[in-house]
C-alpha cells in the first residue's frame, strides 16, 4: 500500500473510531478501489451502511467480507444482527450457526505511561495482522500487549477472540472469563464469552452471560437479537 493509500486509511481509521462516518465511508472507499479483497474494510462499511440506514448495502458488504474470509466472526454476527432488523429470521440464524460452527485457537520496570503506549501499540499490530487473518501472529502481539498491561480488559478480549477464531476454545474462554473479573462491567467480554459457549453447544452458558450482558445495556440490539437464537435450544 503506498504512502498515501496509507494516509487514507489510517484517516479513514480515525473517522470511523469516532463515529464520523461521512469521511470514512469516503476514505474505505477510496482504499477498496485499490484493494477490493481488504475484508476488514468491507466489514466497516457494512457498519457504516448499517449505521447510516442503508441495509441492503449493509447486507452486501458482510457478505462480501465473509466470502474474503469466512472465519471473520464479527462480519458474521453483524451480518446476523442486519438480517435480523430486516426481518429475515431464518437466514439471521443460518448465518450465526454457520459463524458458530466456523469458530468450533512479566516486565521490566518501565514508566506506565510509556508501557501503555508499548502495549498499545502492539494491540494496533495485532489488530493489524488479526484484520489480515493471520491470528498467529495476532496472538503473540496480543500477548506481549499483555505482558506490558496485563489488567486491559479490552487487550484480553481481543485476545480472547483470535483464540477461538485460531480453534482454541478453551484458551478463549479462559481469556474472557479473565476479562470479566478484570472489569465485570466489560460487555464485549459476556458478548463473545457467549458466542463461544454457543459454538461450542453450550446453549444455557451462553444464555446466561448474554442475560448478564442485558442487564448491563437493557437497549443493546444485539444481545436480544444472540438471546432470541439461543432461545429455540433452550425450550
């Protein structure tokens, strides 16, 4: 990617963090047109269409990202939650129980302040090489982000999710349920940790944390969308 390419998505990066959503559909799109096969940006922009009342370009965009990469968890549940809104119930849930069965892998003294930007910095490489689908390499950054700040919860969820996306399920469950004491206010953590019970068959588990995470934001879609597929299983 040359030099300016990279100027434009890092930009398209920071709009997107913010919820500007304006200037990152311009600068993904800007980035697609040379790379058209980047499923992480196709995953976005169907966040942006989403977010933006435009579902059936939502509904490409997803689909699009889970031909790139059909182990991409998360462009598989928020293809899942689209479907879901538009009414398509029965495919919301072909989708889910397809990404579940998809997804069936100490420091020097340092000056915190400096041992957080280490950390994060390796939680943006890691990122970096989880959007690209090489988890191996994702988890070791991941786990020296860890090594610096081992209390960031948000550090350990990520963690948490390239493990069962790598097939190691009981790592990731290890990885969240850590997450969870680490911050039991933590919702991303009791979303996945639920994903992967149910990938997993472990139906009330998932229930259970996806009730917990309710109870947190009582208006988060996507949890009740995950409660009403795990529900069938539970009668």
């Amino acid at each position: 990617m040359r030099q300016k390419l990279e100027d434009v998505y890092e930009n398209g990066m920071e709009a997107f963090s913010k919820g500007n959503y304006d200037l990152a559909e311009i600068a993904f799109l800007e980035v697609l047109k040379a790379h058209p096969n980047f499923a992480d940006i196709q995953n976005k922009m169907g966040v942006i269409y989403h977010q933006t009342n435009r579902p059936q370009l939502a509904l490409k965009a997803f689909e699009r990202a889970l031909e790139l990469n059909p182990s991409y968890t998360e462009a598989a549940l928020n293809l899942a939650i689209t479907y879901s809104d538009a009414g398509r119930y029965e495919r919301a849930r072909e989708v889910f129980e397809s990404a579940a069965k998809v997804t069936a892998a100490a420091p020097r003294a340092i000056d915190p302040f400096v041992r957080g930007k280490l950390a994060n910095e390796h939680l943006r490489i890691g990122n970096l090489y989880y959007e690209l689908g090489i988890l191996d390499d994702a988890i070791d950054e991941y786990r020296k982000a860890l090594a610096l700040s081992p209390n960031f919860a948000d550090i350990i969820t990520e963690l948490g999710i390239a493990l069962r996306d790598n097939g190691k399920h009981d790592e990731a469950i290890k990885q969240f349920n850590k997450a969870k004491e680490i911050n039991p206010s933590f919702i991303p953590a009791r979303l996945h940790l639920g994903v992967t019970y149910y990938s997993g068959g472990f139906y009330g588990l998932a229930e259970e944390e996806w009730k917990e995470a309710l109870k947190l934001d009582p208006d988060n879609s996507a949890i009740k969308t995950y409660l009403s597929f795990v529900r069938p299983h539970s009668s």
